[in-house]
C-alpha cells in the first residue's frame, strides 16, 4: 500500500518519463507545484521502497515495480473518467478531479469489475489508451495539429491539455473526439491554424494546435 502522495509522485514521474529519461527533481516540482526540497525528501522515501532509481543530481527513473505501480494508478483515473462520462454523463471538462481523488482507491478487484462492467475500454473520454489489468496497453500514434502539413487530414483522437478551459474551448469549437479535420492555412505571422471542420473554416491558436492531438 501507498500513501496519496507517493502515487501522485510516481504518476508525475511516469508522465515525465514520456518526455526524457531521466526526470530531474526541478521538473518534478514544477509537475506537482510543490518545492524541490520537499520533492528531494520524497524521492528520498521512494528509493528506499525500490520504487525509482535516484542519484541526487543525475535525476530520477522508475524501477520496474515503481513503473507498474504508476501505470495501474493511471488505468484507475482513465477507468473512473470514462465511467463518469459514458455511465453519468458527466462532460468530459468535468471529470479529471474527480478521477484524479478516485484514483487512489486502491481495491484492484473493484477496479477490474468496473473493467468488466464497461465493456473493457481501450480509451478514456480524452483519447488517452487504458492500460489492462497486466498494465499492457497500445500507445497513442498521433501528432499534434501544429506537427501536419497544409492539406493533411486526420480524426481529433486525443488532447495534451486536460484542464476544463480548454475542453470547454473545444467543445464549443465542436473541436471534440472523433471529428474529421483538414488543415486548410498556417499563417506565418504568429502560425495560428486554419482547419475546415463540417465544411466550415475556424482559426486555432498555435497553442490550441500543439495540444490537440489527430490520427492521420
């Protein structure tokens, strides 16, 4: 058993690790908004369960068993939203909190019968893959829209950004999973995106396209 903190230490890690190798602890604090000395006390704590490889000052990695730990974690959260959306109809800008305190129930058979009762989804209301219960998973093939060519077309598969602003922007741009979009025109002034959505042009922020995410 784990206590809140250390799966919310393992998490950001894991998510890092996507980024780099080797996670240093600055980056760690930024993740969790929290102090570097109160993170290197942390990092402390989960070495000495044999959940990360920390040498201070050359950065951190998850040990096999803090990386299966991190991964089930996250199949609870993906598992929660998904449930909230698909069997409460909850929007899905309104449920990474509460998936985020839901997460942490750690019964893994409660877990494995809301697999079972759902059907065994592969993906989560925000395109993100839900690892099984042996932690396996198909990882995401898509680009960003800000990463595709001019007259490239694929389908809104995902999003990098999860705060309820930004679905909220993107439900009201009918910019939501599973639509079809072309990039008509980058503009090169500040290089903000001109997509044809339902045979209408709308113009997203180069923020906007860095952080939503298409399967070509």
């Amino acid at each position: 058993m784990y206590t809140l903190a250390e799966e919310n230490y393992l998490k950001a890690i894991y998510k890092l690790s996507m980024i780099a190798e080797s996670v240093s602890t600055n980056q760690i604090a930024a993740e969790l908004a929290t102090k570097a000395s109160s993170v290197t006390d942390m990092l402390r704590k989960l070495a000495e369960k044999l959940l990360i490889n920390y040498t201070r000052y050359q950065g951190v990695t998850l040990t096999k068993t803090g990386e299966k730990v991190a991964v089930n974690i996250i199949r609870r959260h993906r598992l929660w939203e998904y449930f909230l959306v698909e069997k409460l109809n909850f929007k899905w800008d309104e449920v990474h909190e509460m998936a985020e305190e839901m997460e942490h129930i750690s019964s893994n058979e409660l877990i494995d019968r809301l697999d079972a009762f759902m059907g065994f989804p592969t993906r989560d209301p925000h395109g993100d893959p839900i690892p099984d219960s042996n932690g396996n998973f198909k990882k995401n093939d898509l680009k960003p829209i800000s990463a595709i060519d001019v007259n490239a077309s694929g389908t809104i598969s995902g999003v990098r950004e999860h705060s309820s602003a930004f679905l909220q922007y993107l439900e009201k741009q009918g910019l939501t999973i599973g639509k079809k979009v072309t990039v008509k025109e980058i503009i090169k002034y500040d290089n903000a995106v001109i997509l044809d959505i339902d045979n209408k042009e709308i113009q997203i922020s180069r923020d906007v396209a860095n952080n939503l995410l298409i399967a070509l």
